[in-house]
C-alpha cells in the first residue's frame, strides 16, 4: 500500500537559492523535510560574519529556515532584511545575525537553528552539512589550485575537481539518520559544484547515500552558470556528480523543457549563461530515468517554480513508494 503524501521522508541536499525554492514547494505535501545544507560559503555577509567571528556561513541555512516558515509573515521580512546604509552593518543581513547571536546564546550553532525554527514555525528541519570550518577547494582543468567558494567562482578556466579542507570533516549524526530513514533524498537544484557537490564531500553522508534505500533524484538547473558549468547539457551535471560519489547512484533526473523567453534569455546571455539542454539518451545509458517537464517560474529570472517541482517528486514516489 502507498504511503500518502504525508508520510513521505524527504531529504534535500544543496545549497544557495535553489534548495529554498524546491523547499518552498515540498513543505505543502510533508511535513518531513530535512534540508542539509553546505557550510563553504565565504562571500557576501555569510562571508563577512565567517572571517570576523569564527562562526559558521549563515546565509544558506537563513533562506532554508525561511523557505520552510510555515507561512509568510512579518518576522520572515526581518529575517530576510539587508541593512542598506553605512558602516559596518552595511550588507549584512539581519537574519545572519540574528542566528549568529542566537549561537552565542544556546552555546551552538545546531541549538540555534532549532530556537529560529521554534520562532518561524518551521515545517521539517535545515542541518548544515558538518560544523567543522571547511574551505572549498578546486582542481582546475589548467592546472591550478584554487582555494576559497569566491574565488573560484571568479577563476577564469574550467574545474576538474574540487574538495574539501579538512577532508576528514564529520557531519551532524542528524543528517545520516534523516538520510536512512528517508523515502527520497533530492540533490539539487543549484550550483553545482559550490552548493551541491560540497555536501558529498562529507565522506559518511555519501556512504550514507550509497547505504539508503530512498528513491533518489538530482534537479538540473535551468540554465547554466558563467564560471562553474559553461556549455554543461543535464548529462554533464550528472557525470560529475557520479565522479564525486565514486558510483551511479541516481534514480530519477528531472530536467526543464519549459520556454525560458527571450527577455530572460538576453539577460541570461549577458551572464553568459544559456539554457541546460537535457543531452537524454547519455544520462539513459547510466540506467536513470529522465523526467523532462516545464519547470519554469512566472518570474524574472529563469528559476524553478516550487509547486511544479515538487509535484513531479511527489507524483514519483506516489507510483514507487
């Protein structure tokens, strides 16, 4: 028998804007989320509140928290709120700060994540992927190594490879329990290489994909990314996960087939970024199967509309679960 919607244990891992789009869709079938969420990032205020206090990269698990808010209210404005003026709060974002502080006062970063959850009525929990202070590195197809999330993304050459230091870093015991018990773990969507393939890093969360029996899925973005994944089809994505987890471990690919416009395809093509074509019979060799679907939001720019996502994962494991 079927479990229906409620039930299903669903598992996240990525980071950036396009987990906290996908969560924002998934909180209306279950309330059985957990979204693990990576800890390299070192730009903007994350970056900022990184460098000068020692903590953990906020911003990422901020936008889960207020992704998965069970509805949209004032406190969600404030968490979301940028300090626009001078000095040194310029840039920041009030929500980072906020966990920040709430972490000086439980005494840990995983206290303070469940104190914000309390406070915005979270559906499902945000874990970031280790508490240990890790740097993104990358092998460049030129030779080079580059150290440093920013950095990278800035780097003009193609990325081989990339890892993490230290490479013995431990995730929370949360995060491989969530994963075990789990009917679906979705990798995806966003960036590739700084916001999806950092968690699998974390060597006992990829075994723990390898050990579960959750149906599992990667979203291919929409359109590729200036820097990271030029001219890469869906297939592309693929191969490199795989080459990160060391085996195909890959149910289900989701892909957009949807019109993007040619007012976001300018703006896109200005960034020098173009759409992810699916490149279907390579990712069907590796025996995954391909959904193909207009997955594209009525917005400005080209992103995943939530509902459409996660109808289709919900549609998957109604038919498999």
């Amino acid at each position: 028998m079927n479990k229906r919607e409620r039930d299903f244990k669903l598992v996240v891992i990525g980071g950036g804007t396009g987990i906290s789009v996908l969560l924002k869709g998934l909180k209306k079938h279950t309330s059985d989320l957990t979204a693990v969420v990576t800890v390299s990032d070192d730009g903007g205020s994350s970056g900022r509140l990184r460098t000068e206090l020692g903590v953990l990269p906020p911003g990422d698990i901020r936008n889960c928290l207020v992704a998965l808010a069970e509805t949209e209210t004032l406190m969600d404005k404030v968490f979301q709120h940028r300090f626009k003026t001078a000095g040194s709060l310029n840039g920041h974002n009030m929500g980072n700060l906020l966990l920040v502080a709430m972490a000086e006062i439980t005494g840990d970063f995983i206290s303070a994540i469940k104190e914000v959850s309390k406070i915005l009525a979270v559906r499902g929990r945000v874990i970031p992927a280790t508490l240990e202070h890790v740097i993104l590195g990358a092998c460049m197809e030129d030779g080079r190594t580059v150290f440093g999330e920013t950095a990278i993304r800035n780097y003009k050459g193609r990325i081989k490879q990339v890892f993490l230091v230290p490479s013995t870093c431990e995730p929370v015991p949360d995060t491989l329990q969530a994963i075990n018990e789990a009917d679906a773990v979705i990798l995806g969507p966003g960036s590739l290489y700084t916001s999806i393939i950092p968690n699998l890093l974390v060597k006992e969360i990829k075994e723990a994909i390898k050990e579960t029996k959750a149906v599992t899925f990667y979203i291919s973005n929409i359109m590729t990314e200036s820097g990271e994944t030029d001219d890469y089809t869906a297939a592309d994505h693929v191969k490199v996960i795989i080459e990160h987890l060391g085996e195909q471990l890959i149910d289900y690919v989701i892909v957009n087939s949807g019109s993007i416009g040619e007012y976001r395809l300018k703006r896109y093509k200005e960034e020098g970024a173009v759409p992810v074509k699916a490149d279907k019979d390579r990712i069907e060799k590796l025996g995954i199967k391909v959904i193909e679907a207009d997955l594209v939001a009525d917005d400005e720019l080209a992103w995943h509309d939530p509902d459409k996502l996660a109808a289709i994962i919900i549609d998957v494991l109604k038919s498999v679960v």
